[in-house]
C-alpha cells in the first residue's frame, strides 16, 4: 500500500500568485466618500415627503373634526362649536366638554376666513347648528416656508375643497 501525501502549504520562497490581498487607502476612501455623499443627500430627498404628509394629515384632521361635529350637532339636536387657536395651531371642538387637538406638528393655522370673519391671529369659531349646517369656512395651512394650502368647507354639506389658489378663496368668500 502506499501513501500519498499533499503539501497544502506553499513553500516559504514561493512566489505570491494570487495578486493583492486588499483594498489600497485610495480606494476605501473612495468608497466613504460616496456613501457619505449618498447617505447625505437622503434627508433632503425625504424633507418634501415629510412636509407633505404633515400637511395630508392635518387636512385629514380638520375633515374629520368638522364632519364629527356636523354629526354631534345633528344626533344631539344642539349646536356643537370649533375653536382654532391660531397663534397655538390648535382646534378644539366643543361637544359635551372641551377637548383641544393639535392640528398637526410643524403645520400651523395660519389664517380663518368666513363671510364674516377674516383674521390670521386669535381664535375663530365655527358653530355647527342642530340641522348639522354652518358657516362656509376656509383655514389656510402652512405646509412649508413658501407653500400655502387653503381647506374650504361648504356651510350646507361640509364638503370640503383643498386648493393653493388664494384668488379662489376670494371669489368663494364673496359670494
């Protein structure tokens, strides 16, 4: 019988064939340099994003506050109230009780219009009579440093209409 041995290990004098064993310093700065850059520009891509969604939510919100109050007014035969806060960015709805809600972080009231009332400082209240109907409303809505969003709610169905056409709101305020 004979035994064949393998030598698994280069010999110390033998060459090195299998070329570099790592990434030079050029390289992995590179590298950092490019996911930094990439990493970087992300927050900036999503800060629109972000701006956008606040302000879909606070839309939301205000939506649902007037339809609920629309409601309580119908269902309980009495008239429900919304307060804004505008210099807090705030609403509270009257129903049984005062309660106050955040519009939305980082998106504030910045102005309430009726046929009656126009101010962009203070409180403005909505009643909401029995037969669930109010004054036709409008909250313009900072979504950032330059854009502006107006939410108008007709005083016969709470429909709303969100627009950026502050001529628009004239013309419905007017009317």
């Amino acid at each position: 019988m004979r035994l064949i041995t393998f030598n698994a290990v280069a010999p110390n004098d033998a060459p090195c064939t299998t070329g570099r064993r790592g990434f030079t310093m050029v390289e992995l700065i590179t590298v950092l340099v490019l996911l930094s850059l990439v990493t970087g520009t992300v927050p900036f891509s999503l800060r629109g994003n972000i701006a956008n969604s606040r302000a879909e939510l606070a839309i939301e919100k205000l939506q649902l506050v007037d339809r609920q109050l629309r409601d309580s007014a119908i269902r309980s035969g009495r008239t429900s109230t919304l307060r804004l806060n505008l210099a807090r960015g705030t609403m509270a709805r009257s129903v049984r009780g005062q309660q106050e809600i955040v519009i939305e972080e980082g998106i504030p009231a910045l102005r309430f219009r009726s046929h009656e009332i126009d101010t962009d400082e203070g409180q403005a209240v909505v009643q909401f009579l029995p037969d669930g109907t109010s004054a036709t409303y409008a909250v313009c809505l900072r979504q950032s440093a330059m854009s502006r969003t107006w939410l108008v709610f007709a005083g016969m169905t709470g429909q709303s209409l969100v627009t950026s056409d502050a001529d628009e709101i004239e013309q419905m305020m007017r009317r």
